[in-house]
C-alpha cells in the first residue's frame, strides 16, 4: 500500500466515510481536533520543562553523584526547580499576552 505524502493512502477509497455538509458536526470535529492538539502541546511543554529542569539542575547542583542525595544537593535542586519552573511561567505569560495582543489586532 502507497502513503502520500501527509500519510493517507493514495487509493480512491479510503474506507473513510465523507464528511456530512453539516456544519455543526464538522465544527464540533474541528473544535475536538483542536483540543486534542491542545493537549499534545501542553505535553510536549511539560515533557521539555522536566527535562530541561532534570539536565539543567542535575547539573548545577549534583556535584558529587553517589548513591544518595545530600541535603545540600536536595535543597539546591529543590531551589533550581522552582526558580525553573517560576521564569518557564513568566515566560509563557508573557509569550501568550503578546500572541493574543497581536491576534486582537
């Protein structure tokens, strides 16, 4: 079987049934699709978030790796995490104000 290029098959009949003219249904599918993407960006963001924090963190505090932390190493990832996590929230605020600024205008 032949994909195209977006990854459907390239036969005349896909097995899928047409989309009905009705626009409330094809709303309803579209608003669903945009929610379920939604929710594949905001994992993608937390995804990248922890591991940005574990490399980054591991890093900066973990100077002796051993088989337990110390509570000098806990108390600096504990710092580094949350001061990653507050500028990751400014950030996205900002970031957000100005996408809906620039779509208002």
């Amino acid at each position: 079987m032949a994909f195209s290029l977006f990854g459907g098959s390239d036969k005349k009949d896909s097995g899928v049934a047409p989309v009905s003219g009705d626009s409330s249904n094809v709303n309803s599918i579209k608003e669903n699709l945009q929610a379920q993407i939604l929710q594949e960006i905001a994992l993608t963001n937390a995804t990248e978030l922890i591991s940005k924090i574990s490399n980054n963190c591991y890093e900066k505090c973990i100077l002796n790796p051993g088989s337990s932390l110390s509570a000098a190493d806990a108390a600096c990832l504990d710092q580094c995490s949350e001061k990653y996590i507050q500028a990751w929230n400014t950030i996205s605020r900002r970031y957000l104000a100005r996408v809906q600024s620039e779509s208002r205008n």
